[in-house]
C-alpha cells in the first residue's frame, strides 16, 4: 500500500510538472530559443568527430604555415577556415567543436558523480537524524564557507593537471551542494503519510529511502544539477586558462581561450574571441533550461 501510494504520488508530480513544463516552454519564446540552442550545442559535442570540417589535433592535417590566418581566409590547398585559425594552424571552428566536447563531458560527469555523492549522503543524512546528520551538514557548511575557485585551485596544485584529475576536483567542489538540497527535500518527505505508512510495514531503510523517498525528492536535484552543471564548466574554463586544468592534449573552451590570449595583443582577437562566445552561449543555455525548470517545479515560482 505504501508502495502504491509513492509511487503514484511521484507519478502525479512527475506527469503535472511535465505538463507545466511544456506549457511553460510554449508561452516563452526565450526558453523555446535556449533549449533548441542547448540541443543543438549538445548535438555539436556528442558528434564533433562527424561535424567538424577537420580533426583540428591530427597532426596530419594542421599546417603551420596557415597558423593565424583571420575569419574567413583560404589556405593555398583552397580550404576555407570560417573562423580562422590559432597560433598552430588549426582550424577554429573545429577547434571550438572539440573543445565543447571536452568542456561539457567534463561537467556532467562531474555533475553525475557529485550528485550520487550528495544525494546519497544528504537523503541518508536527513532520514537518521541524529549525530550523522549533525556531522554530514558540518561538513557541508564548512565546504560552503570557502570560494569554489578556492577550493579547485588547491586540489589540482596537490595532485596536478589531468582529465580525471580535474573531475575529482569537481567532484569535491559540488557534492556538498546536492547534499543540502537532497537533505532539505528529504525532510519534508520523511514526514509525510507514505513513509510512516512503509515503516510500519517494516520495510527497510535502504528501500523506503531509494523507492520513496528519492523519487519525490528528484525534482530540486534535478534544477541543482542542471545550474552546477553550468557551473562546473565554468570553473572546469577557469582552471584550464589558468593552466591548472586540463592538459593541450584534451582541450577545452577554457584551454582555447587560454592559448589565443596571448595574440590579442597583436590583434588576432578571433583566436581567443570566439571560444569565448561559444562558452558564454552554452552557460547561458544551460542557465536557461536550469530556470525554466526550476519555475516548473516550484509552485511559487511559476508565473
């Protein structure tokens, strides 16, 4: 019974915030025009290998000799490089296909991974109570005290450079922000009718917690992720330019950005320039779809 009941609560909220969300979608322009943008950008990175003019990190195809041309100029081989080149000849936009790549695999996974992380020890956190409670939000409000930045910059100056390295570091930055929100969910749920009703069918913890509660707390996370997402491929740019993040050999927006700052002074502005726009395009996507939906899920936000 109890069963029956979360399940068709989560399936009322879940069915009505859909619902919302495509009605919503429907009388804002803006967020019909963040989210084909967002899809379109994610389309471009999942298959930037099919979709690049070139592979603008196989060396048998770059040139040194076209290295900073401007938009738009044509090499002696007759190829057309929309957005010009780098320093190393590369073509950009195929550079900056890459490099979105790069950018948001780094950020959802370490999105992901944080999000387990947090849910896990937030929603075990609130339905114990107790001492485990108290010392999981400690920890959590400790984190919360010092700047993200902060945080990222010293844990790859310990450990280095590197694609894995730099998730665990996002991993430990955002964990603790899925924490509360997993907790803050989990106290109001806890409480309700379907949950007393599952403990005195003595089902376990571990199952009340993964088929009730986390269910009915899915929505928050949901609009948490989506911004960390965001997030997390800004501060994932900030470190590569600041040459903490990832190495040249898998380079990001942030790594792109890096390497053409140093010809802005001789102005070859487009090297650092547009990696820039197609980073800014994509966290303002992801900003987009992160509102829109947290105005679905939140009655007191809808309009």
């Amino acid at each position: 019974m109890a069963e029956v009941t979360a399940n068709a609560q989560s399936q009322a909220y879940s069915s009505s915030g859909w619902r919302k969300f495509w009605a919503d979608y429907s009388e804002s322009p803006l967020a019909v025009v963040a989210l084909l943008i967002f899809g379109s950008i994610l389309f471009i990175a999942i298959f930037a290998p099919f979709v690049s003019p070139t592979n603008p990190y196989d060396l048998t195809t770059v040139d040194i000799m076209n290295s900073r041309l401007p938009p738009g100029s044509e090499d002696f081989a007759g190829n057309i490089y929309l957005l010009g080149t780098d320093g190393a000849g590369r073509d950009m936009l195929s550079s900056i296909f890459f490099g979105l790549r790069v950018s948001l695999g780094v950020g959802a996974l370490s999105g992901l991974i944080a999000l387990i992380v947090g849910a896990i020890l937030g929603l075990s956190a609130a339905y114990y109570g107790g001492r485990y409670e108290t010392f999981v939000m400690r920890i959590v409000d400790i984190q919360l005290s010092f700047p993200s930045i902060l945080m990222a910059l010293v844990i790859l100056a310990i450990f280095g450079k590197g694609v894995e390295k730099t998730i665990i570091a996002l991993i430990l930055v955002q964990w603790a922000y899925y924490a509360r929100a997993a907790r803050a969910s989990a106290l109001v749920e806890k409480n309700k009718e379907y949950v007393e009703a599952a403990k005195c069918l003595a089902l376990g913890d571990r199952r009340i917690i993964l088929n009730h509660i986390t269910p009915n707390c899915m929505a928050p996370l949901i609009v948490v992720g989506t911004l960390q997402t965001a997030h997390a491929i800004s501060l994932e740019a900030t470190l590569s330019f600041l040459g903490l993040g990832l190495p040249v050999t898998e380079p990001s927006l942030g790594l792109l950005i890096g390497n053409g700052f140093e010809f802005m002074y001789s102005g070859d502005y487009w090297i650092s320039i547009f990696p820039g726009i197609a980073l800014l395009i994509t966290i303002v996507s992801i900003n987009l779809v992160g509102d829109q939906l947290r105005d679905m899920f939140n009655p007191r936000l809808q309009r």
